[in-house]
C-alpha cells in the first residue's frame, strides 16, 4: 500500500513518500525539508517517471 505519511520522530517532523507500483521510496528530514517535500507534491511528480506496471488512460 503506497501513499504519503507524515509524522513526528523525537519531535522532529519526517514525511515518506512510497509508490505502491514500483516501491519507489522517498524521505524528508526537518520541518523546512518536510514542508517543501509536501509542496513539491511527490505523487504526481512520481507519476511520469514511475516504473510500475503499463499505466492505462
């Protein structure tokens, strides 16, 4: 199961980014690196590039 999850380690913020395609794996450290990982949005940045199974549309 792929997704987004924020969460608080020791008090310090820590997102992670994992694709449920292709288990691509993604991590940000830090409330300034938390937040602009969230802004720069990584599932739809992923989605270009990701190597999971033929996408149909």
């Amino acid at each position: 199961m792929g997704g987004i999850q924020v969460r608080f380690d020791s008090g310090t913020p820590v997102a992670d980014f994992l694709c449920g395609a292709c288990l691509d794996h993604k991590r940000a450290t830090g409330r300034r690196k938390v937040i602009d990982f969230l802004r720069d949005n990584p599932v739809t940045a992923h989605g270009p590039r990701c190597r999971g199974p033929a996408k149909t549309t």
